[in-house]
C-alpha cells in the first residue's frame, strides 16, 4: 500500500526546505600515531537494521572534485535474503514499474539513492519517480563511475529493459538513459559492491520529470541532494557502527527543520499544515511558532515494536495553557505515543498517553503536571516498553504510571499537531525538540534541562564537522567541531599525514611521517588552530570526541597547505615595483585581475596568509618589496 503523503512530503521539502540548507590509541616512539579508526560506541537501537554503512558527499559544484569538504551524512543499507531483482521487485507496481515500497517511498517526482545487501551482494538501488500516481512521465540520464570494489560490479535490473543502459558486468563505468512515462517509474541496480569502494554518481544530460533527489536509509533517514546536470555525488563505503540511540535532535538554530543527530530524520512541513513554522527566538537561539495553520511532520516510527523504549521532548513556551495541543504525537487512535497539553482529563495541564487502562488512574494518561501560558518550560515523556510505564517530566516534577500504548500503522511523528486528530494544534514557540531511543533517568532528564541541547545525546555526538580550509606552511588556521553528550566531552585534534595515518596533535610541533611537523593550538579543545611546518599539500583533519560511553570521529575536513606567498603578482618571477598595480588590482578588482593576469594566482596577494586578499596584506606586502 503506497503512503499516500509522499508527495506532499517531497513537495513541501522541496519549496521551503532544500537551498536553506544542513579507543586507546598506539603510541609509537617520537610520533603520536592513530592508524585505526576510532568508531562511535552507541548503544545500539532495538530492530533490524542493516550494518552496511555508506558515506554520501556532493561536490559543490559540476566538476569540483570537493567531496571530502561537502560530505552530507551516512545512510544504512536494507537487508535481505532475497536477490537484487527481487528486491527491486520490477513489475510488481504495476507492468513497467519498481515494486519497492518503503515506509516512506519512493516520492512523486523524485529520484532516490539507496543501498540493499541482497543475495547478489551489495547493490546501488536507483529509484526515478513513483508509480501509480500522475507524475507526469520524465527522462534521466545518469552515469556512475565505480573506483575500488574489490570484486565486479554488474547492472542486475532494468527497468525497463527497452531504455538505453551501458557497462558491462565488470566495468568501472555504466550509464542509464531512461524514459517513464506518467504513473511509471524507472531505474536500475548495480551489484557486488565490496570492500573499500566508492562510487561517483550523476545525471548528465537528459533530466526531465524531476523536482528532487534524496538518498535513503533503510531506518528512514534520508540527506537531501542537489539536483543539478554534472555535480556529482560519492558513496563510499566506510566501516559498520552501531545506531545511535539518538533518533532526532531539531534546534533550529541553522533556520532550517534539519535533524543535526546525524540520524537525518529531517523534519518538514506536509502541505496539510498551510504555511511553515516561522523561525522566531527560542529557549536557546531559535525556535519555531506553531500554531493552528503550521506544524512539522518526521518520516520516524517510534512504535512500541520499533522503539520498546523511548524519550521525546523539548522546550516549550505555550500561548495556551487550556485546551487540547499535542506537542509530540505518534498518535494511531488508541495505539500511540503523545505528550502534549490536554483539559479532557481528570487533570488540567501536560499529559501523557499511556494506552488503555493505562496511568495512575487507569484513564489512559499520564496527567497533572501544571502547563504555564507564555513561559518556557522542559517537558519529556519516557516510555519503557518492557516495564510497561510511562513517565511525564515537566521542569524537574515527574508523574509515573503503568502504560502499555501497544503498537499501529502510524509511519511518522508530528511536531506541534495530533495525526489522529489534526485539530490538536500546539499553539506557541518549540525549541530543541529531541527523540531518543533511551528511557531516560530523571537525572539525565534534569541534566538536559539545565544544560542545553548539547545535553540530549547520551554518547559523544558529533552536530557540525569541521570544513575544509587552506593555510600557508607554518602559519595555523582555525577549525571546530560542535559535539554533545552526557557528561564530561574531551576533545582531541589529528592530522592525517599519509592515508590512513592519523597524528595526534599537540601545543609543539609533532613529527610527521613523510616529512615536517604540524601543530595545533589548542590541541584539546572544540576550537583550535593547525598549521603545518615544513611541509606543503593536502592533508586531513579531524577530532575525536569522547566521554565515558565512548569516542567518535568527526567527518574529516581537508587542510590545503600551500607554500608561502612569494607576492609576484605579475608572474614575472620577481618581486619587485613591478608587482605593486597587480597587487592593488587584485586588491580592488579580482575579477579584473584574473582578466588581465590569467595565469597568475589570485591568492598571490594574500600576502598574510589569512586565505582572505585585503587592506590587512598591505602592509605585509610592502616589507615583502622592501625586504623584511
């Protein structure tokens, strides 16, 4: 049965979500090495996900090549027994269409990425459009180059065999030219992806019929990607973790509804609500208005069979402090998880679900803690599956009572709304709005509540990566991570001087192998600076994130180091007189100076190596000419 939301989960997705986008380590003599990677020590989710994991980046623009400074996320590959073909299940849609059904998919006018261990090994599953609905027909070309797969890779479905394909099994490059017609789908899967492989991924031509391209994992997340002819996108394959228990984290801070757990259970606003959540200010930073006209929908079961415990929760400053407003529902009639504010029951106030028979008095609720009109308050309700309970936290008071929701067909979680009854609007302001697949303790709760968001994830998490840089030998440059987590959170910079060999950085200058020495200032702290000696090129950076459940790597952010710069502005391999009108030119007018110097280095006038050309180079620049 097709969810009959897809479409306007892409559509509003779409309009107002996609362009606001986003262990004990060996110790060498002399030299402070990591050559293992250090995983993420999560507890791991109850459910059968796979442990596949695939890092997805989109270079910035057609032909960059900057992947390792855009990398999006990571999704999680299905499992199944069944063969590729079987999986993809051509034909069982309708004659000429792909017969995968997700919870969530495949999206009207969309083009989907996603992963499957079958029986024909690791396969590339593409996915454009959805059948059996008006979508209008559309073409794609796409070509996917192949680098690495320790065994072949082979094309295992067409749909449909009559569209134009290329690549013999084996090959390293295969391309698709598809055409679909209205209330068809089309697409194709490539097999036998194994070891360090990586996979490059574009349209090329023909691209008609699609509004959107979104990779997916099999535990429902999703990472939006840029639809643009010839901006490729790599997968690669990278090693299994366990899931983090933390499903979704929304702060708003960015302005966007984006998960920032790394989960990528993004939230959006379903053409149901009319207009989006206005970003206002919040607890911390921002948050969102909701009111009777606006709400946010997540693509996230928290069902009892999927998440036997459970936490969700945030901040809230209600407008309202009587009446029915759901803040959090996965409400399915009597099946259902729900926190919200409700005058029905024997109490006034925040309640809970709690199923039948369930709550203090058998009601059904969790109920009786004091909602307050326009004041912010912490609210959560923890679910523990096994021990059949339920409990309600408001700003340090807790209610507890059995509770047995049971389980429903409910595929996705509402923000600021009911989806059993969408006249439950919340009315007011939400902030750091969590779901987490932990019952969490009164004190884990108390410790969110007067900490920040930062507090939510009980291991170490990784919110922002560090980006990619470029510096001048000896000179330092400035890179952060945002992390969260229970606890005490160390941190700790590296550097990657060869493939695969990570350095540990420290205040001095440590040894490098290969050659120079690097550096970073602080060298345990979320913000440093790291320049390397001696030594130019490019090189990886990185910090590792740790308190008492474990560490966790950041995405690794490259650091460009290039010699220092010599200001020859005209290219005449001197530094003289004649270089001050290019240097001003440069200064004042970049575009002019790359017009009448082609073949000379803009960033020649960065003369102080802040990777930035302006007044603060001149000075530099003219004891550059006269000598100092």
């Amino acid at each position: 049965m097709r969810v009959a939301i897809s479409a306007d989960r892409f559509l509003c997705l779409r309009d107002h979500t996609l362009g606001i986008f986003v262990a004990q380590r060996p110790q060498l003599p002399g030299l402070a090495l990591l050559v293992s990677l250090a995983l993420p020590t999560f507890a791991p989710i109850t459910g059968a996900f796979g442990q596949t994991l695939i890092q997805v980046a989109q270079e910035s623009a057609p032909g960059a090549g900057d992947f390792d400074c855009n990398i999006l996320g990571v999704i999680r590959a299905w499992e199944t027994t069944d063969t590729a073909a079987a999986f993809y299940n051509y034909g069982g849609s309708n004659d000429v269409s792909c017969g995968l059904n997700w919870s969530y998919g495949p999206l009207q006018d969309t083009s989907h990425l996603l992963f499957a261990d079958t029986a024909d090994g690791l396969s590339l599953v593409v996915i454009h459009d959805a059948p059996n609905v008006n979508n209008g027909g559309g073409s794609a070309t796409m070509r996917v180059d192949v680098v690495g797969s320790a065994t072949p890779v082979s094309r295992t479905v067409e749909d449909d065999p009559s569209d134009t394909y290329s690549g013999d099994p084996g090959s390293s490059v295969f391309t698709a030219d598809n055409v679909w017609l209205n209330r068809n789908t089309d697409g194709y899967v490539l097999s036998g992806f194994s070891g360090q492989w990586a996979a490059y991924v574009e349209f090329t031509e023909t691209l008609e019929g699609l509004l959107g391209w979104e990779a997916w994992s099999q535990d429902s997340g999703w990472i939006p990607l840029q639809l643009e002819a010839g901006r490729r996108v790599r997968l690669a394959a990278i090693p299994p973790a366990p899931l983090s228990t933390l499903l979704a984290l929304y702060t708003f801070n960015d302005r966007t509804y984006h998960d920032i757990s790394g989960s990528n259970h993004h939230a959006y606003w379903p053409t149901q609500s009319s207009t989006p959540p206005v970003f206002v200010g919040g607890h911390d930073q921002f948050g969102v208005m909701l009111d009777a006209t606006s709400w946010l929908a997540v693509d996230l079961s928290i069902q009892p069979s999927r998440q036997p415990v459970l936490t969700m929760g945030g901040w809230a400053r209600p407008s309202a402090a009587t009446g029915v407003h759901a803040l959090i529902s996965h409400n399915d009639g009597n099946a259902q998880r729900h926190v919200g504010i409700d005058d029905r029951g024997q109490e006034d106030g925040w309640d809970c679900n709690a199923g039948q028979g369930g709550g203090p008095t058998g009601n059904g609720r969790v109920e009786g803690l004091p909602a307050t009109a326009n004041e912010w308050q912490f609210v959560a309700a923890v679910y523990d599956d096994s021990a059949e309970t339920v409990r309600l936290h408001v700003d340090g008071a807790e209610i507890t009572g059995p509770g047995d929701p049971g389980d429903g067909t409910r595929r996705r979680t509402l923000i600021g709304n009911n989806p059993d009854n969408t006249n439950h609007t919340f009315l007011g302001v939400v902030d750091d709005v969590f779901i987490i697949a932990e019952a969490l303790s009164t004190e884990r709760l108390n410790e969110i509540r007067t900490g920040d968001y930062h507090k939510v994830p009980t291991c170490a998490t990784v919110f922002r990566h560090p980006r990619c840089a470029t510096t001048c030998s000896n000179v330092g440059i400035g890179f952060s991570v945002d992390a969260g987590g229970s606890g005490t959170l160390t941190y700790q910079w590296q550097l990657e001087a060869q493939p695969g060999v990570w350095v540990t950085l420290g205040n001095d200058p440590t040894p490098l192998p290969g050659g120079g020495s690097a550096f970073a200032i602080p060298p345990a702290a979320e913000s440093t600076s790291i320049g390397v000696i001696g030594r130019t090129g490019s090189f990886g950076v990185r910090c590792v994130v740790e308190n008492a459940c474990g560490s966790v790597n950041s995405f690794p952010a490259t650091l460009t180091v290039r010699s220092a710069p010599p200001g020859d502005l005209n290219c005449d391999g001197l530094v003289n007189n004649f270089d001050i009108s290019p240097f001003v030119l440069a200064l004042s007018d970049p575009a002019a100076y790359a017009t009448e110097f082609p073949a000379c280095d803009y960033l020649n006038a960065d003369i102080n190596c802040d990777t930035r050309v302006n007044n603060f180079d001149i000075d530099p620049f003219v004891e550059l000419l006269s000598g100092g």
